[in-house]
C-alpha cells in the first residue's frame, strides 16, 4: 500500500521536506519527477541525489530521513497548478523499484515576484 503525501510549494520560497524511512534506503538511487497526470510524458520537476534535490539525513543509521530541497530558481520554472509525483528508490543496478511515497504537488505561484537576474 502506498504511502500517500500531498505536498504545497510556493514559486517565491524554498521548498523543504523531511520524511524518516523505516528502512536503509541510503545504498540505492532515488528519483521523482513531476507530471501533469502520470501519463504525460513532460516532467515538469525532476529530482534526484544526483542532482541535489534529494539527500539522506544520518545515512547508515536505521531510520534514514528522506529529504527534498527545492531552491526557487527551480520552482520558478513550474507552472501553478496540480502535479502527480511519487518517490522511487530503485535497486543497485535498477532491478527492483520501490515507492517510498507518491501524492498530489500543488504549486502556487507566490505573490513575491523576482526581477530578473536577481536570484
């Protein structure tokens, strides 16, 4: 069963969530995207550790913490309305996905805009 979360971001402030595991999910890639409805091929948001969106509070420890930091120049590129997401951790070597959780992103358009080249 999945775990549902539905999250709120604004297009003039960070964005921040934590979430503790109930398992090490440190060893394995994780990867969530953005989309319209799942069947759209555009990803609005894509957010990885590769990237630097996502990371690992206490790494190794039984009970990591998942964590996604958006910064506004990325939010910035999103359009206000209602995304579908959900956060996959796939196995090293990518042989089993995992859902840790999914949910409804709504995006707000903030009412602090920013000039251009000021972020």
């Amino acid at each position: 069963m999945s775990i549902i979360i539905n999250q709120t971001s604004y297009s003039d402030t960070d964005f921040s969530f934590s979430r503790p595991t109930d398992f090490l999910v440190s060893a394995n890639p994780l990867h969530m995207q953005l989309r319209a409805t799942p069947e759209d091929n555009t990803v609005w948001l894509e957010a990885t550790r590769d990237n630097g969106l996502i990371s690992i509070v206490n790494p190794g420890i039984s009970g990591e913490t998942v964590k996604i930091y958006v910064p506004v120049p990325n939010l910035l590129k999103l359009v206000a309305g209602d995304y579908d997401y959900s956060l996959i951790m796939s196995s090293v070597g990518g042989t089993k996905r995992t859902e840790l959780f999914r949910g409804v992103w709504t995006h707000i358009i903030g009412p602090t805009t920013w000039p251009a080249g000021t972020l």
